[in-house]
C-alpha cells in the first residue's frame, strides 16, 4: 500500500512563489505516472502536471510557463514548483500515483491535499 502526503501550501500574495512536495511511502510494484491535480471553490479536480515513467511531462495550459513538475528518480518523492502565482491558481492541490501495487491490476493513488490560497 502507498501513502502519499503533500506539503508546502500556504497563504501567498500574487506573483510570490510556492513549491509543494509529495513524499511517497509504502511499496509500489510498478509506478507509471504522478502528477499534481487541484480542485478550486466549486470546480472539478483538474490536472495540473503530470510526468511518466518515460519522462514524459505535461502540463495544463494555464500553469505552462509558471509551474514546474519534477520528481527523484526512485518515485519517492514529488514536487512542483510555482511561480508568478495568481489568484487564479487558489485551489487545494493533490499528489497522484498512478501504479500497479502487483503485476497484474492498477490504482490511482491520492494524498489528502495542501491547499493553496493566492491573495490579491
């Protein structure tokens, strides 16, 4: 079983910076993705960025060029990166793995959240 707990969130004013971190605990038989996803005041869970197995990194339109998805090479541990933060970007953010805890069946994993509020 995994656990994944995120951290960094916080009160910021626009344009100031924020950098969250997922630590990733348990075993995991094959990981094939993590990302980050957020959900604002009365919106869906959307993904924010996400980066695979291969390397592969995809971000959503309103964070490319700010944000920045990274991870260390054993899936331990994910962060993302935010820059120039607007009041737009004010959501509770969520650490996902996508993997197979054995060789047969897959699951999305999810922390419980960091909320991140971005004043005027």
């Amino acid at each position: 079983q995994v656990q994944l707990v995120e951290s960094g969130g916080g009160l910021v004013q626009a344009g100031e910076s924020l950098r969250l971190s997922c630590a990733v605990s348990g075993s995991m038989f094959r990981t094939v993705a993590m990302g980050w996803y957020r959900q604002g005041p009365g919106n869906e869970r959307d993904m924010v960025a996400t980066i695979n197995a291969g390397g592969g990194i995809n971000y959503a339109d309103s964070v490319k060029g700010r944000f920045s998805i990274s991870r260390d090479n054993a899936w331990k541990s994910l962060h993302l990166q935010m820059n120039s933060l607007k009041p737009e970007d004010t959501a509770v953010y969520y650490c996902n793995l996508r993997g197979y805890p054995n060789m047969n069946e897959w699951y999305d994993y999810w922390g419980q959240g960091t909320p991140v509020t971005v004043s005027s």
